[in-house]
C-alpha cells in the first residue's frame, strides 16, 4: 500500500461516512463516528504493516487494536479490504484474515465473514451485508448484491441479486437502491464524486 492509496482509502471510507472528504469531516468523523475510527486505523496499520515500518507499525496496530476491543469488533490488519468500508454499528463484528472485501462495501453489526473448508469469502463491491448475516467458507458475493438479515451463505451469489435464508436463497429481482449512498468512485483527478 503507498500513501497515495492510504490516502484515497481514507478519503473513500470518509466519503461514505460523511458524504464529503475534507478536514472538517474528517475531524467530525474522529470524534463522532466509532465506526469510522475503526476504518482509519485499520488503514494507518496497514499502511505501516505493509511497508515494514516497525515502530510506527507496533504503534498503529495498538491504537487499532483497542479501539477494535472497545467497539468489539474482530477485523484483522493482514485482511484485504477495498475502498469505501463503511461498517454500521460495529459491534459484534467478526472477519477472517483472508477474506476480501471489495470497495464500497457495508457491513451491519453481528456480520461474520468465516473461514471452513480452506477457504474464505470474497465479497464483491458495492455489497451490503445486513445485521446478523453469516458467509461462510469459500462462498464468492458478485458485485451490487443484498445480503439479507441473518442470512446463512453458503453458496455463491451472482451480482446485482438480494440473497436471503438459512441458507441462502437467491431471489430473482435486482437489488435497486433508492437512497443516496455516498459511493466513492474513481475521476481522473482522484477526487470524489456521487456515483449515479
């Protein structure tokens, strides 16, 4: 990870949060939103981690480490996660270190991402996971999809679907958002812009 990704990274989780990515939000965000806390300092440990700066990386991954125990969620620093996390209530959420997590993804409280069999999920972009749900093993979420209220997926689910069930159950109708999500996309001169 280079600074120029640690940074867009951080700018795309804040975007989600607030809808802007400036200093005043991101001040906001640090003193208000636990959530966001988690996701910026899942990025300066990276950061640190993946570019073998010792001191500053046992540093970043304390400050980590206890906000993760005191909103009580379990995402480990070595897990790959896309730009534009944004994480609702936080607690009782658990991923494992290999799963992969694509951009512009959310995830609810009591979320767990599981490793079985060998294998761990690969959640695509634009996904929400909703409270409760459970993907497990080497189960692949396309892009655009609804993971339902405590879902059980244990297959895997084509893009732009809503999966719901214990198991999972794939309904045949396209997931629309009517709301305005924030979505971080990419311009030509790496600012934020609303996606459409």
């Amino acid at each position: 990870m280079t600074k120029a990704e640690r940074k867009e990274a951080i700018q795309a989780d804040l975007y989600r949060f607030r809808g802007s990515a400036g200093t005043s939000a991101l001040i906001k965000a640090l003193r208000k939103q636990r959530s966001f806390q988690i996701t910026f300092w899942l990025r300066w440990a990276q950061y640190y981690t993946f570019n073998r700066k010792k001191i500053m990386g046992f540093i970043c991954r304390r400050i980590y480490k206890r906000v993760c125990q005191k909103y009580h969620v379990d995402l480990p620093v070595k897990t790959k996660v896309g730009k534009g996390l944004i994480i609702y209530h936080c607690y009782g959420l658990v991923v494992h270190e290999k799963a992969v997590i694509g951009d512009n993804c959310m995830l609810a409280h009591q979320v767990t991402l599981a490793f079985e069999k060998g294998a761990a999920p690969v959640i695509g972009n634009q996904v929400r996971i909703a409270p409760g749900a459970k993907v497990v093993g080497g189960v692949s979420v396309g892009d655009n999809v609804v993971v339902g209220t405590n879902a059980v997926v244990v297959k895997d689910v084509p893009s732009n679907a809503v999966t719901v069930g214990i198991p999972n159950k794939i309904l045949n109708r396209p997931f629309v958002d009517e709301e305005n999500r924030y979505y971080w996309k990419y311009s030509a001169s790496n600012e934020a812009v609303l996606s459409e």
